[in-house]
C-alpha cells in the first residue's frame, strides 16, 4: 500500500505539471508527445486521487469510527498543513515574491478552513463527517446500501460518459461518492477475482482509449479539445484507480526504504500545489513550451518530476527531524488537552 501510494502521488505530480502549465497542451501540434501528455499524464492524476483516497478509506471501513478519532486525525493534518503553509510564504517573501500575493499569505495563515489546498480540506471535512456516515450506511443494511451504491453509480456513473450531463463539481461530494461505492463493495459483495479486477482495469482503459480516438478525430477536424473521460469522479477513472487499489491490497511484502519515502507523499502535494509553486514551477522554471521540442522530452519530463518528488520527499524529511521529538513523545497531546476541556464545558451545559 505504501509503494502504491508513492506511484499515486508521482501520477498526481504528472498531472499538475500538465494542467497548471503556463503553456496549454492543446497548443501543442497533434502527435504522439501531446498523446501522452492528455492520455497518461494528465489521466493519471485524476487516477491518482482515486487511489490516494482508496488507502485511507479502504482501512476506516474496518473498524468503528469515533468523533474523538476523527477530530484527531484532522488535528494532526492541520499541524503539517500549518508548517509548510508558513514555510512556504518564508520562502516566497525571501527569494520569489512576485509569486506570492497578499490573498495567498493570508490564507496560509489558516490553510485548512480557507481551502489552500482542495484535498486537505475536503478530507478533512470527510473525516469530520465521517463516524456519522459509517454509522448511516451500517443503519441502511444490506439492500439499501447497494441500492444507494447504484442510485449513485446511474446519477454521476452513467452519466460521466456524457458531455454536459451532471457532474460531481466539489471535491467533498466526489470523496463521500467514492466512500459509499467503496463501502458497499467491502461490507456487502463478494470480493472480486483477479480475473475481474483486471478486466474492471482494462474496460476502464479502453475508455480512454475510445474517447482519445474521439479528441484525435476532433482536432484533425480542427477542433482542439481535451479528453473528456478524464476528468475526475468519471467512472472509468474510478474503475481504474479502483482496480490498482485491489490488485495491490492482495500483495504483501515489507520494504522500511519504501515506507519511510511514503510517509512524505502528501508533503510533496502540499510543497508542490501550493499556488506560489504552481507558478514557479510550471510557468517559469518547467514550462512545456519550452521542453515539448527537447530530444526525449517525454523522458526529460518525467526525469524532472522525479527529481522534485525527491527534493520534496528530502525536505519533508527535515520537517520530521525537526519535530521528531515532540511529534513522536506529545502526538496529540494538545488535542486531548483541547478535547478534555470541550468535553468538560459541553457537560457543564448539559
């Protein structure tokens, strides 16, 4: 689990290196570079997100969920969020300061409520929600909750294949999506064979595939447009991220290297979405104009995101050392200071 959630953040980088470009990919002349770019990389990202949430829900599901918990978890995420959010407008004052402006710096003060990053804050509310929703979905049973599942499937599953049809616009609503699907599958069906995962994987791919030919036949009728398919909460992009989740799951084997690298995943989100750096890294310092027409751009490509994973991953590493003793020795001891006493009052008023 921890290696797939490395690839799913590498997807996820790929994917803004793409849509945050200061140089659109649809400028870019038809061929198999600009393929790749909408195919795999941008694909992928949407994929990626799929996966990075599979892994925390996938193991909520297996034990009661509690307020307390939950709250706790969400604590915790507010401290890292809190840490790079003010380290990067350090770093953006110091060396970059055109790119960081006064909304953002006052954002970062509070990065969680004010949506600095999307995901944060969308887990963040789910898992506030969360012990309600477990106990909710346990209440409806068996049948309805597989008819809620596929109520949900035919209004933002079915519908996905479409153009202009409705779809999920909010990051919250796509992971309490993502949940009930999950959750249904979990407690209520019969797991799937290998046999299955990998044709639920390759009918997802071939969508891709059917809806890459529809972008190519488009732009050769002088209609540049991105893949439609791709976009997030579609279902093949579930089925896919999905599928990898499971083939995953049932192979085990420990690596500390791997787990240890995994631990700084998110830190590599939150260092390289954060506005300032969307900026100087897709606009100024990497931008696709510029390297499309490279000899092996696409190798070129990916060996630079590669190494700014690393850099992430090395940096994050220093946060770590730097609050490994009170992370390590107090881990939620404020939070169960805050609790105790929220606990208290609310008695008091009763």
């Amino acid at each position: 689990m921890e290696l797939l959630r490395i690839i799913a953040m590498f997807m996820i980088l790929a994917h803004h290196f793409i849509i945050h470009n200061g140089y659109d990919v649809l400028k870019l002349p038809l061929g198999p570079e600009r393929i790749f770019f909408q195919l795999v990389m941008q694909s992928g990202g949407t994929i990626g997100v799929v996966i990075f949430f599979s892994i925390s829900a996938w193991f909520f599901l297996d034990k009661e969920q509690t307020i307390k918990s939950n709250l706790k978890r969400v604590w915790i995420m507010e401290r890292e969020l809190l840490f790079w959010s003010l380290a990067l407008v350090v770093f953006y004052l110091v060396f970059d300061r055109a790119d960081l402006g006064m909304e953002l710096m006052v954002k970062s003060v509070m990065p969680l409520s004010m949506g600095v990053w999307w995901y944060a804050t969308a887990y963040a509310m789910f898992l506030a929600l969360l012990p309600f929703l477990a106990k909710g979905l346990k209440a409806l049973g068996r049948e309805y909750h597989l008819a809620l599942a596929a109520t949900v499937l035919v209004i933002w599953g079915l519908t996905s294949f479409i153009p202009k049809m409705m779809g999920i616009n909010n990051g919250f609503l796509g992971l309490i999506y993502l949940f009930i699907l999950f959750s249904a599958y979990k407690w209520y069906m019969e797991p799937f064979t290998t046999r299955q995962i990998w044709l639920m994987i390759g009918t997802g791919l071939g969508f891709f595939l059917l809806y890459t030919c529809a972008s190519i036949t488009l732009s050769l009728l002088g209609h540049d447009m991105g893949i439609y398919i791709n976009g997030a909460w579609k279902l093949p992009v579930i089925m896919v991220g999905f599928g990898m989740f499971l083939l995953f799951d049932r192979v085990t084997f420990h690596n500390r290297t791997i787990n240890r690298i995994a631990q700084s995943a998110f830190a590599v989100y939150l260092i390289t979405d954060y506005a300032a750096s969307e900026k100087l890294l897709w606009v100024r310092l990497f931008n696709l104009q510029d390297l499309y027409q490279q000899p092996l751009a696409i190798l070129q490509i990916l060996g630079i995101l590669l190494a700014i994973y690393v850099a992430c991953t090395l940096l994050d590493f220093i946060r770590q050392a730097l609050f490994a003793v009170t992370i390590d020795r107090r881990r939620g001891r404020w939070f169960e200071l805050l609790w105790n006493k929220a606990s208290s009052w609310t008695h008091r008023m009763a």
